[in-house]
C-alpha cells in the first residue's frame, strides 16, 4: 500500500512544491476578510504563540504587558486567522478557538470560507508556511521582519476535499498529541536528572567542618575584584575576564575569545593579575559562575565584577572549591545574605565569608574526582535525552509538513 497519492503536481510556488493533483489553492482575500474591531475592553485577552497559536494570554509566560487602555485591543472569534505582522516569518499565526481579544498590533481575519478550521490552523502554522511567511516579511530591526499586506492577502491557501482536511486534522491532532506527550515525558527527566545533579553535589559536601573561603586563600594573593574602566579593546593589549566570559563549572575561558585592554590601564591593577590555576567567581548582578584560570591566561587581569581566588594548594584541592561554590548550599547561603536588598547584587565581602565544606586534602580530591565522575555521567544523559526531544520535535514539524502538503495520503494511514 502506498502511502503517496497517485498523482502529484507542481503548485506553482516554490515553498510548496508538487501538490496532490485534485488538492487546490485558493488566495487569502478569498477566505478571509481582514476585520479590525475595537472597543471591547472586558474580554478575555488572547495572545498568539509560535509553539501554541492562539490562547489565553495568561496561559503561558510572555512579557509583553497589557495596556491600560484595553479599547485599543483586537475582537476576535473562534475560527478567526489571528497573525502577529512581525512575527509571522517566526510562526506565531493560528486559527482562534477562542473569543477574546488581541494586541492591535496584529492582523485579524474574519472567515469567509466553508474549509475546517483545525486543518487550517495545522496548515498556517506548518514549516512550510512559515518559510512562505518569511518570504514575503521585510526587515525593520534585528529579529523583527514585518509581513507584507499585499503579499500576505494573495498568500495561496492549500485546499483538499473537505473530507480530507478533516481527516488531516484528526491525524495531526492525534499524533502530535503523542509526540508532546513523549516529550513533556522527556522534559520531566530532564528536570529529574538536573535535581539529582544537585543533590548529589550537595550530599557529596554535607557533613564535614567548615571555613570561610577567605582562610583558604594566599595570603600574599588576597582576594580582590579587578579592572573598574577597562576602555575601548586595545589590539594587542592586556586580556581580562567579565561574568560574560565565564561559561562553565571550573572551565577556563578561551583566551582568544577575551576582550583586551591598554597595557597603561591594566598596570594600574597590578592587585588583580591572574596566575595559572586561580579560580575567578562573578559577583555583582551576574553573580555566581566560576572559572578555573588555565596557564595561558597567567598575566590577565579581570573586571570590577569578578573576583580573583588564589587558592593555597597545600590545604585545599581547587576542583574540590569549585564544586563548593556552585553547591546548593553556597546557593543558598548567598540567597540568604543578599535577602530583601533592592537590587541583588553578590559583593567581594560576602564571598570572602561563604562557607567552604574542609576536609583533609585527600579527602577533597576523592569528593572532587566523585564528583566529576557523577555529574558527567548526569550530563550525558541530560544531552541524550535533549537529543531525542529535539528528534522529536523535527518528526513532528516533518509529520505536519507531509501532511499539510499532501505528500502522504492521509486516507491511508489514519
């Protein structure tokens, strides 16, 4: 059995390519009446979302706020084609199921067409449309490309028997409803393992004396933040490390990745130079992420925001310190100091204080070598399974596309 139809030709547009024969198109304009009515402030309000369509704006999390004046926003009805002008290239279009009002921003269609309104909204929001979408926005700043008016209304709209798009719709309900469900499954371990990867941070550091961090540091090496004004870089210049530059648990930053400074501003900071081996924690609003300096970067220097931690090595094991500072306990501790400030900022004497589990070195180097070993193996299978959620999701845009453009016979299979 064949799961094509028997016949296909080309649509005549390139971003939908061959089309069962007997499926057909129509323009927009046809279906749809482009309707703009305000003055309903008490409805519901909806917003239109490249992941979900149309919903109840309070449903999911989106930072645009609602206006005081609610008169200026959208009416709409259900099977009404609702499309944010700028980010339609993106997919944020849908066919409403619910009455409620819009940004007034948006562009709102009345129907005027007897077609199923759950095949349209599969074929709206399909990757192929999204591309058709693309082509015809224009660019007005970085990530914005409004649609064309006059392009979007002669859109062709890709029509099958009416008992087909029925079927299409019941089979896309169907099977993405079980593709989402594996993958919210999927989600959920995902979020299970990273709480064990805490967890197991945490109770690997439980239960041994502590000391200020401060005490583990050289003494001739003190603690201290680095460059308040590092300028305009400086080819050739002196590199220095920001929070932005910090990106994993111990990890040094590539050093030609760094930004650089004059040679006359970074020897009026002689205090901050790094030596290989130091640590460097953020502080200030981007507080908390933790560098392990590699020998390539001795002589750098570092901003007002990070915070040199030269370790003595005879008392305490470096990776061990890492793991303590990126510890649910040392989390917490600082959540606890900075409470109720009115901007939650990390400061050098508050990190000078964070409790540091101590145990003897040999100790500390078994707990860090655990740990480096348990995380990974966390870590392995939190990028496994982000790996089938993201196969997952290509399977359902690829399903949608298939389906929406004809190039399995839905009759078929469903």
């Amino acid at each position: 059995m064949s799961l094509r139809y028997s016949k296909y030709v080309d649509s005549g547009v390139p971003w939908l390519g061959d089309v069962p024969a007997h499926w057909t198109t129509r323009p927009l304009w046809s279906m749809f009446e482009r309707i703009k009515d305000v003055g309903h402030p008490d409805e519901q309000m909806l917003s239109v979302f490249r992941d979900y369509g149309v919903v109840t704006k309070d449903s999911r999390d989106n930072i645009n706020k609602t206006a005081e004046n609610r008169n200026i926003y959208q009416l709409v009805h259900p099977g009404w084609l609702v499309t944010n002008r700028m980010k339609a290239w993106q997919g944020s279009v849908g066919i409403s199921s619910l009455r409620g009002i819009v940004s007034g921003h948006y562009i709102c269609f009345a129907p005027r067409h007897d077609a199923d309104s759950r095949y349209l909204n599969w074929l709206f929001r399909s990757p192929p449309y999204a591309a058709g979408y693309a082509l015809q926005s224009r660019g007005v700043r970085i990530g914005q490309a409004e649609i064309d008016n006059d392009l979007y209304r002669v859109m062709p709209v890709l029509l099958p028997p009416i008992e087909e798009q029925c079927a299409i719709a019941d089979y896309l309900d169907r099977e993405t409803a079980r593709i989402d469900t594996l993958i919210e499954e999927q989600q959920r371990l995902i979020d299970m393992l990273r709480e064990r990867r805490i967890a197991t941070i945490a109770e690997a550091l439980d239960g041994h004396e502590v000391t200020h961090l401060r005490r583990l540091v050289d003494s001739k090496r003190p603690m201290t933040y680095g460059i308040l004004q590092a300028g305009e870089p400086v080819e050739g210049g002196i590199v220095y490390i920001g929070p932005s530059d910090i990106v994993g648990e111990g990890m040094s930053p590539d050093k030609d990745a760094l930004r650089t400074t004059a040679p006359e501003i970074a020897s009026a900071y002689q205090r901050s130079v790094l030596a290989g081996g130091d640590v460097v924690v953020s502080i200030g609003p981007a507080y908390g992420k933790v560098a392990v300096v590699s020998e390539d970067l001795a002589g750098a220097n570092l901003t007002q925001d990070t915070v040199r931690v030269a370790l003595r090595p005879d008392i305490v094991d470096t990776r061990f310190v890492v793991w303590a500072l990126l510890s649910r306990q040392t989390a917490e501790y600082w959540d606890y100091q900075i409470m109720g400030a009115t901007f939650r900022r990390l400061n050098l004497g508050t990190l000078a204080r964070t409790p540091i589990p101590f145990p003897p070195i040999d100790e500390q180097r078994r707990i860090a070598h655990y740990l480096d070993e348990q995380t990974a193996k966390i870590d392995t299978l939190i990028r496994e399974t982000e790996r089938f959620i993201e196969l997952a999701r290509e399977r359902r845009a690829a399903l949608i596309t298939a389906a929406v453009t004809g190039q399995i016979n839905i009759l078929e299979v469903a």
